[in-house]
C-alpha cells in the first residue's frame, strides 16, 4: 500500500510504502487519531523496511491511501 502526506508549507509530499500486507483500515484509525489530537500530536508511519517516519499532526495537509500502482517509464502504447 502506497502513502502520500502533504505537508503544510512544503512543496514535496513524503510518499511512503507500506507492502502489500498494511491495513487500510487501521491506517486511517491511526490517522485519524493523531489529527484529532491536535497541537503537540505525531502521526507516525512506518514503511515496509521498518524505518519510522514522524510528521507533526498540525502541519498534515492531506493524506492519500491506495495501492501501489504499476509504475510505467515511457510514451508507448499497450
């Protein structure tokens, strides 16, 4: 499963990868958690190589859950 955040101020967005086998579900419940926390929460991700990735609550933007996609290099046609 692919995570993107944006953050508030900053023009990238953190793009995380999680694996096949993360909870959509318990993802959103964790975020979801962490935002309505407030001022001094951190929503804390951690990807599929175990590293942790903490972005203060109060600077995230927008979160978008999918699945990771075929990623495709080229202008030809199938």
């Amino acid at each position: 499963m692919d995570v993107k955040i944006g953050v508030l101020h900053t023009p990238k967005e953190i793009d995380i990868d999680l694996g096949d086998e993360a909870d959509a579900d318990k993802l959103v419940a964790d975020i979801e958690a962490a935002l309505a926390g407030g001022e001094g929460k951190v929503l804390w991700v951690i990807d599929r190589r175990g590293r942790k990735v903490g972005i203060p609550a109060a600077k995230v933007a927008y979160v978008e859950i999918g699945a990771v996609a075929d990623r495709r290099v080229g202008f030809g046609s199938h």
